[in-house]
C-alpha cells in the first residue's frame, strides 16, 4: 500500500510495477532497492510518482442528483446562515465548483458560503485554479453555461464562480487538514473506492470528525459500505448517496435495524413480506447488522460469514446479497461480488445500488457493451424518479 493510501490491488499492482520500471528507466536506476531509497527520502519523487498513479477523472455535476438535493438543502436553511463546504478530493475542480454554481442558483448571498477543496495532485490543483475546462468535463445535459466564457483552451469559469473557492494541494491522509467539527457538508466521492479498508476507515474516521452533527456526507455510488453506520443515518434518497451525521448516541439498534428491513420489505411481494416479517420481530440486532459493523472495522472475514450466515435464513434480503458483493468486491474477489449483485438485482430489478456496484465492476474488468446496458438501465430509472 502507498503513503497516499491507494489499494494496490485496486489499482493493479501490474500497473504500479509498470510505472515503477518506466520511472527507474527515465532515471536510469535499474536497481529496485535504489529506487524504492530514493523514494522515500525525496518528497519530490513521491509527488511525482503520486502525479502519475493518481485517477483525476471529474466532471461537473457529476451523478446530477446530489446536487439536486444540495440545492434543497441549502434554500431550506434559515436565512443568512452560513455554511462550510468541504469538498475532498477536489481533482480538477469540477466538483466544488458544481457545489458553487448550485449555491449561486440558489440566489442566496454568496458570502455566506465557503468552500474548500483539496487534492493530492499540484497538478489537479493548478488546472483547478485556472478553470479552463475542455468538453470532457462536460456530460449529459449541461445546463449552466451561462457561467463560462469561451477561450482558445476550451471554456473558462468566470471570476465570480472562481474565488468562491479556496484550493489546495493535500494529502487526504494528512490529519491536520481536518479541524474538529467545522464543515456544515463534505463531498468525498470517488477515492474511497480505491483505497485499501483500512485506510477507507481511518479516512471516514477523520471526516467523521471534522462534520458538524447534522451535517451531510456525501460519497460515490459505490462507497456506501464505508460510511461508519453507528455515525451516520442515510438520508434515503434515490441517487444521492448522502449520509447525516447524527448526535452520539442518537442512532439506536431500532432505528439502525429498521431502514434495512423497510428496504427489503418495499421492493417484495405480499408471500415474501410475510415471510421477512418474522426476521424483524425475532432478533433486536440482526446478524446483519452485526456484519456491517464488522466490515466497518476493516474485519472483512469475520463480516463475510456472518452475511452468509444470514442469508441461509434469509435468501430474500436484497441489502444482504448486496452487503455480500461489497465485502466480495473489497477482498478483491469479483466473481463472487457479481454474483451477489445479480442475486440482489433478481430480486429487485431497479436496485440502483447494485446497479452502481455492477457498472463499477463491469468498467473494472473492461466490458464496454455490459458497461453500455448498465449506464442505459441506470439512466432509464434516474428518468422514471424524475417523472414520478
Ligand atoms: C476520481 S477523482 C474524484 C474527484 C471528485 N471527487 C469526483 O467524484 O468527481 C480522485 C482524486 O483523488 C485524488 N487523490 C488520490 N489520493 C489522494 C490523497 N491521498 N489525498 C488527496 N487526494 C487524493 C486524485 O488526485 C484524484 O484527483
């Protein structure tokens, strides 16, 4: 695992061995030793190795429907409070200014808004900071064009929607970047997925910290397993992928118990709910729970053979089977994490979650035409709640 907390697994340790011998190559230091000595003693080769390895793909408004809810969130505040964004990691800055141009559409006075963002990569963080921004940045409808000017390079953001943002280069892992509850929201999507469990966790840890009780999480479609549940309760709403984070002691067993069976029981037939129903009334702390809590704690084994355990007593729990292909997924082991998917997806066809988990998969492995079907059928659902 590297300083920065990325998952060789994840990334594929052919890929690093082979930036690792492109870079011994261009310095001609054929011997691995030398190497790996002069890269822990020169910050420099670090970040330009970091440079190299890191994934910055972003685009503005990405998944849409979290800042559909921010919005919401944000005109429902009482007047003229003010609010703390965080959003981390930043990449290129599509991210934080999304959450910008949303405040702007707001209309409510900018200066009661602050929002930070932060990335690994100086790179990243220069690009951020220009705000020119090719086509590749822009998906699906892009509806705010109004606050870009073209120039020779692309597209910049104008200077209003600039220095709403502050930017700066960091290391996620890095503790000082994290005062104690200081931020009303964080935006931290798309890395947890490449980052080794425990390091997964130690990073909710401090994220955990530094929001606000009350305040909102928000993270990547396939990074729900990481949310530490005994902190956070799931605002429930499709697409969104955010969390609230809650008064200590705030959540009991109950109410941690309860959006999971009211889960399962909503997408089942009259037989099946019967049949869930005993579940509920039977253990105060299901094994299911129990699973989630220990994947929490990084004890992925232990988590595995209690979900099993679960699912020979209950085949239909949907949350189960997908509980199952994350701790799958996260022990690098795909097939079995697919398989779980396709169990959850059988039984409930318009799951997004497993969804999102098997488009992950699927644009893992390379399979362009099941990658295809699965953004079509993700995006047919997202037209149907938009609709109804
Ligand atoms: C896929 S982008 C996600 C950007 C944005 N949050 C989004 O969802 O569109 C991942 C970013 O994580 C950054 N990153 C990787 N490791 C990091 C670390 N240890 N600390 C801070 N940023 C990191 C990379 O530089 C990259 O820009």
């Amino acid at each position: 695992m590297l300083r920065i907390g990325i998952d060789c697994t994840i990334l594929g340790r052919d890929r690093l061995k082979f930036l690792l011998k492109k870079r011994q190559g261009e310095l001609n230091i054929p011997d691995e030793d030398l190497y790996y000595a002069k890269l822990k003693n020169s910050p420099e080769e670090l970040s330009y190795l970091v440079e190299e390895i890191v994934v910055p793909e972003t685009w503005f408004f990405r998944d849409n429907q979290p800042f559909e809810y921010l919005k919401s969130y944000i005109t429902n505040q009482k007047l003229g409070q003010s609010l703390k964004f965080l959003s981390i990691p930043c990449s290129t800055g599509e991210e934080p200014y999304s959450i910008a141009m949303t405040v702007l559409e707001t209309g409510l006075p900018v200066q009661t808004f602050s929002i930070e963002a932060i990335d690994i990569s100086s790179k990243a963080i220069h690009k951020a900071i220009t705000g020119i921004y090719g086509q590749n940045s822009f998906r699906g409808d892009f509806k705010y064009q109004q606050y870009f000017h073209p120039v020779v390079q692309g597209h910049q953001l104008l200077p209003e929607v600039r220095k709403m943002v502050s930017f700066r280069q960091g290391n996620i892992m890095n503790r000082a970047n994290f005062p104690q509850a200081h931020y009303d929201v964080i935006f931290c999507r798309n890395l947890l997925i490449y980052l080794d469990t425990k390091v997964a966790r130690q990073l909710m840890e401090h994220l955990t910290k530094t929001l606000k009780v009350g305040g909102l999480l928000f993270v990547g479609s396939a990074e729900t397993i990481h949310v530490p549940q005994e902190f956070f309760e799931s605002l429930n709403k499709p697409f969104t992928f955010a969390y609230q984070k809650l008064q200590p002691q705030q959540k009991s067993v109950k109410a941690q118990t309860l959006p999971v069976i009211q889960k399962t029981i909503a997408s089942l037939s009259v037989d099946q709910k019967n049949l869930i129903k005993t579940d509920s009334s039977k253990k105060n702390e299901s094994d299911l729970i129990r699973a989630r809590k220990l994947a929490n704690l990084g004890k992925l084994d232990e988590s595995i053979l209690l979900a099993q355990k679960y699912l020979k007593e209950f085949f239909l729990s949907i949350e189960a089977h997908i509980l199952l292909g994350e701790l799958y997924q996260a022990s690098s082991n795909s097939s079995k994490a697919e398989e779980s998917f396709l169990k959850a997806l059988y039984l409930d066809p318009n799951n997004v979650e497993a969804l999102n988990y098997l488009l992950l998969l699927k644009e893992q492995k390379g399979d362009p035409k099941e990658v295809k079907i699965l953004k079509k059928r993700l995006e047919r659902l997202k037209q149907t709640q938009k609709t109804s």
